[in-house]
C-alpha cells in the first residue's frame, strides 16, 4: 500500500463503518468488535469492507453497478468478495 493512501486511512475513519457489519454484527457508524466483543477494531472485518464495496461502487473488472455482486465466469465470488480493482474504486469514491 502506498504511504499516500495509508496517511488517508490513518486521517479519518474508514468509509466502510457506514454500513452495518455482516460479521459482527456493529452497526453503520460503529467500529467493529472482536469475537469477544471486549475490544474495539481499528478496522472494518473484510466482510463489512467488502459490502461496503458492493453498495457504493461499479465493479471495472466484471461491470457490475453498485448494490450488485462481483461474479466470475457467471457466479458470484465467494463469501461476498469483491474484486480488488472495485474496491479500489470505492476507496476513491470515498476520499
Ligand atoms: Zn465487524
Ligand atoms: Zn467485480
């Protein structure tokens, strides 16, 4: 990761705690949890990073609009992922 961006994530909270988590459960504007829910995430789980994706950006690899999943070959990637390259471009969207 280029330290351009790094300083921006570092700079304000990441984009993706506007939507709800999928993995724990935090809602939009919370952090996360641990399994435990005793301590606090600096980040998003992967999961909630990748469904924020999905709902604010088109996907440049497989062209989909945004609230659509990521597919390859006709399904959907596994587990909700997103392709790297959209993710990328929600990033932008955001900054
Ligand atoms: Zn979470
Ligand atoms: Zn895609």
């Amino acid at each position: 990761m280029p330290d351009s961006i790094r300083h921006i994530l570092r700079a304000k909270q990441h984009p993706a705690r506007a939507v709800e988590c999928p993995h724990c459960g935090a809602v939009a504007h919370r952090p996360c949890r641990s399994q435990s829910r005793t301590r606090i995430m600096t980040q998003p789980h992967p999961s909630r990073i990748s469904a924020w994706v999905r709902l604010t950006a088109c996907c440049p690899v497989c062209q989909v609009e945004p609230g659509v999943p990521c597919h390859l070959d006709g399904r959907e990637l596994r587990d909700g992922a997103v392709h790297p390259r959209r993710e990328a471009e929600a990033r932008e969207v955001a900054a």
